[in-house]
C-alpha cells in the first residue's frame, strides 16, 4: 500500500520482502534478515515460545476464511457432510479452524468429510477452478479470485459459477458470543527494531493509515497491490476488500481474543503455537 500517504514516505528506506508459505516466512526470522513481518498471529506466538525476538505490534486481519463451492445451496458446514473439501496447510491455521468448527457442530472431521490437502491456497483454488473438486476452504483474496475466474473465458468453459459459502468468522463469533472475526494476523517487530519505540511507532502509524486508505479506496488500492504481487488481480484485491473486517487494534488491546483463539489451536494443533501461550512480553502496540 505504497501509495497512500505516509508509509509511502517511511518506505523510501525499507527494503519490502515477499513471502509465499509459513516456512520461507519463517527463515526469513532465523535469519534475521527482516525488522518486521507481516504474519499470521500463531506464527508470530510460536516464534516467540521458540525463542526469537519478536514482539506482534497489531492485529489487522481478522479473518478471510470461506466456503466456496459450486453448489448456490450449501448454507452451512454440515451442508458439507460427505463431500470432497480442498483445504490448504494440513495440520495449519485454516485446517484447524474448520475442524474446530465442525467438531463443535456434532461432525467429525475425519470422518464426514473427504478432506483433500494442498500445499497452499492456490493449488486449493486451481483444483476447484479445474473442476476436480466441487468445493474449498479459501481465504481472501482466493476466494475473490476463484469468483472472477468463472465469469472469464476460457476458464469459464471449465468452471461455471461458483459460489461464495459459509463466513467463518461468523461460525467463530456465533460459537463465542463475540464479533464475527478471528485474529488471523498482524504486524511484528524483530530484533533491535521491537526496542526502537519511535520507529515501530512510525511503522504503526503509516501502517494503520495505509489500512484505512485501502478500504476507502479499494480499486486503487487492487491496482496497487497487483502491481507488486502478479498473482493477484485488481479487481479480486478489490473485491475482497468489500467483505474483509476492517477493525484495528494493537496486539495488547487483542490479547483476550487472541489467546482464546490460540487456546483452540493448543488444544489442536500445540506446535502451532510453540506450545503454549506466549506471556505479555509478546504483546505490544499502545494500550488504548
């Protein structure tokens, strides 16, 4: 979001990294080759219980998981019971919240559903647009990529209309009595750079006005971020911005949501977290 304003200004002297999977995110931390990563949050804590000098600023995704089928007529997970679900990172994030979700719907995840793991999101998203399964767990921007592929041609010959699904966040807040959003992922600072109070503070601050200038400007904001990642289109960026939370808080106003959300990945998945619950150290950004 180079062009919105300050961050624009502070970018002239950042070098900015992409990262494609959880493990080269990862590298990048042991290696020390970066002052702040832009991370799934149970990434960040199980960095921390592991040991790295890494202390998460904010929370700026609050979820982007759906369903997304062929079928107009799936309104809910156990709609799913029986059918073939691409899902992406076994074992990971997306997986884990499912499963959770399902579970707590009388399914059995193992066994209702024929669940079909790919590496990562877009080999999920290039099954489905192939036709070689009916149905996926996404996230945003996928899901607004897998939308626009049907209207195109040719790929529109190979895959008709698809549909958007089941809201996840909504399953999660329904579930906890909370808002429909899960503390997906945020900004963290590393090394001699999470002690260097005035320019994590800098970095917060463009980062939050860079945020809000995306939402209110999402087709600028889908050219822009086309521009710098070719896998995405504008107008998928574009559109998943319509449907994305846009709450912002920093990592300590977030740290209840937070660890309700890794005490569901401990109880699933422990390594995903390290572990444990990361302690106050791990949670920065100001107070109010």
């Amino acid at each position: 979001m180079l062009e919105s304003g300050s961050l624009n200004d502070l970018a002239q002297n950042i070098e900015f990294v992409l990262w494609t999977n959880p493990d080269q995110l990862r590298a990048l931390v042991v290696g020390k080759q970066a002052d702040f990563i832009a991370a799934p949050t149970n990434v960040a804590a199980n960095l921390y219980n592991r040991g790295a000098d890494i202390t998460l600023l904010n929370v700026s995704g609050w979820g982007s998981l759906w369903m997304v089928s062929r079928n107009p007529n799936m309104k809910t997970l156990a709609d799913f019971k029986g059918q073939e679900v691409a899902i992406p990172f076994r074992a990971d994030m997306p997986d884990i919240v499912f499963s959770f979700l399902v579970d707590r719907q009388g399914l059995d995840p193992s066994k209702d559903f024929r669940l079909r793991y790919t590496s990562t999101p877009l080999d999920a998203l290039q099954l489905l647009i192939m036709r070689q399964v009916d149905h996926a767990l996404l996230a945003e921007p996928a899901v607004s990529m897998a939308l626009r592929k049907t209207r195109s041609f040719p790929v529109s010959l190979v895959a008709p209309e698809l549909f958007r699904s089941v809201n996840l966040q909504e399953q999660w807040g329904s579930l906890h009595n909370s808002e429909a959003r899960i503390p997906q992922a945020g900004l963290a600072a590393l090394g001699a750079a999470r002690i260097d109070s005035h320019m994590t503070q800098r970095l917060e601050e463009a980062y939050t006005q860079s945020s809000d200038w995306c939402f209110e400007h999402p087709r600028k904001c889908g050219e822009m971020v086309a521009r710098h990642i070719g896998l995405l289109s504008p107008e998928a960026v574009t559109d998943s911005l319509q449907v994305l939370s846009r709450h912002h808080s920093s990592a300590i106003q977030a740290r209840p949501e937070l660890e309700a959300f890794f005490r569901l990945l401990l109880e699933r998945q422990p390594a995903s977290v390290g572990g444990k619950l990361p302690d106050a150290g791990f949670y920065g950004g100001a107070a109010n």
